[in-house]
C-alpha cells in the first residue's frame, strides 16, 4: 500500500542574490513544476534518528519526494510504501521525518534544483498537509528497469549467439538475437537519460 503525505505550498521566484523574489501564481508557470521529483529515496535517512524503530515491521520503501500541479497551485508530496497496515503511532513518526526533510533536509536541496533548472523555487514545507493511504505498489523506477533490460538483453544475446554459433540458423534464434540487442539498447537509453539527469 502507499502511504502519501502532501500539501499546497508556494513557489517563488527570486533574482540571483535572494534579495528580491516574486510569488507565482500563474498556472503556465506553475505548469514547469507539475511532475518534478527529487533525484534520491529518503526512506534511506529514515532511519537515522533513534524514535523510529517501530516503523522496522512495516518494511517500508521508497520516500519519494515530488509536486504536482491541482487546480492552481502546486502540492508537495512524499510517498512511502508497505505491505502492512501502519497504527497511528507510525504514521505519526512517518509525518515528523516527512515534515523534517520538508523543512530543512531534502526539501531545500530539491528547491534550490528547481530554481537552477527552470528559475522557480518550490518552498516545500506545507501548512496544511494531509495523509493518504492507498492499495498502490512501488513503481519500478528507472533504476531498477534500466538492469532488468541489461540481464534480459545479456541472457538472450548470449543463447541465441550460442545456438547461431552452433549453426542452428533459425528464424526465432535470429529475432531473439536482434530482440536482445534491442534490450541492450534500452539499457544504454536510460543509462544516458540518468547520466544526463
């Protein structure tokens, strides 16, 4: 299940020593930040302080960082995954490492990325944040993919190039060899696409 803390909050705009900054309200402009998502799983710091050791049974996963554009205004959110129901009390220590890494962890780090990127600054701490919990699994992110294409695509070149090499010259060794170069390919894709991001 995924657990999702979010909230609106404000984007600004500011000159280059931070002494003069705007507040952004249009929706095209907003529209830049609809979908940007901060680089690291935070649920690896979870666990840094000494008050979240019953969130151990939970298991959880990712603490994915993000916005999202609704109505007309920009949402944070941070989302966590499970496979057991939390209690209230986890929740709770969910929401204060949610609230810190908001306030002064990643939150700040992810909105100074914006600002370089596109000029807007997402200031992530919210006032009014809410909790959700949803029958949602942890996406396979690009990470994870990128390696499954390179095993799959190494695995297939390497039987169907035995069996060619054997001179078994049939048509389902050939499409699998070129499938499995296509694989590789992938691979290659999305590795660019991190380096570059």
């Amino acid at each position: 299940m995924k657990i999702r803390f979010h909230g609106p909050i404000m984007v600004i705009k500011q000159n280059y020593d931070g002494t003069e900054q705007e507040t952004i309200t249009k929706v095209p402009e907003l529209r830049k930040l609809d979908g940007k998502r901060h680089k690291d799983n935070l649920v690896d710091y979870l666990f840094d302080g000494n008050d979240a050791e019953h969130l151990k049974p939970l298991d959880i996963k990712g603490g994915h960082l993000g916005l999202y554009l609704e109505g007309h205004q920009i949402h944070v959110y941070m989302d966590f995954y499970t496979n057991a129901q939390p209690n209230q009390e986890q929740i709770d220590t969910l929401w204060r490492f949610v609230e810190g890494q908001l306030y002064d962890g990643a939150g700040p780090i992810f909105s100074g990325d914006c600002a370089d990127e596109i000029g807007l600054s997402p200031l992530t701490h919210t006032v009014k944040a809410q909790f959700t919990i949803t029958d949602e699994e942890e996406p396979l992110n690009l990470q994870q993919l990128k390696y499954v294409l390179l095993v799959i695509g190494l695995l297939g070149a390497g039987y169907c190039g035995y069996m060619l090499f054997k001179g078994d010259v049939s048509s389902t060794n050939i499409m699998g060899l070129i499938g499995s170069v296509v694989l590789i390919g992938g691979f290659i894709e999305l590795y660019r696409r991190g380096k570059s991001n």
